[in-house]
C-alpha cells in the first residue's frame, strides 16, 4: 500500500510539468515569406560590369512586400 502512495504520489508531483509540455512550440517574429514568384531579368544590359540582383521578399512590420530585381553596378556581395 506504501508503494503505490508512493508511485500515485509521484505520478501528482510530475503532473504539472506534462501540461506544460502539452503546449507546444509558439513562433516569436514574422511569419514565413511566401514562395518567391517567377522572374525574368529585365534586359539585357550593355555594360559588362552590371550584376543582376534578383528580387526578394521585405518585412514591412505588418507584412511581406516584393522587392522587384534589378540591375546593380558592381557586385552586391562585396
């Protein structure tokens, strides 16, 4: 009779660390961009120095906005 106090006691006292677990993952920050839409370069353009920067998705504070691509002087990466 001791024993099963003793496992039923247990079995309380973890009880509350269950619920908790039960809740699940919650996401702080915006939500995922959609998927990007199709694009084609603009041009063709005649210098030899341009890099196309393809567009992307901006997070304005309340919602994603396209961001077209361009043409850039240079690389964008350096």
């Amino acid at each position: 009779m001791k024993r099963f106090f003793g496992i039923v006691l247990f079995a309380l006292a973890l009880s509350p660390l269950v619920g908790c677990a039960a809740r699940g993952y919650h996401r702080y920050g915006p939500p995922p961009p959609p998927p990007p839409p199709r694009e084609a370069m603009m041009g063709r353009h005649h210098h030899q120095d341009r890099v196309w920067v393809p567009g992307h998705y901006r997070w304005n504070g309340h919602r994603y906005r396209w961001v077209p691509g361009r043409w850039v002087k240079g690389s964008p990466w350096r």
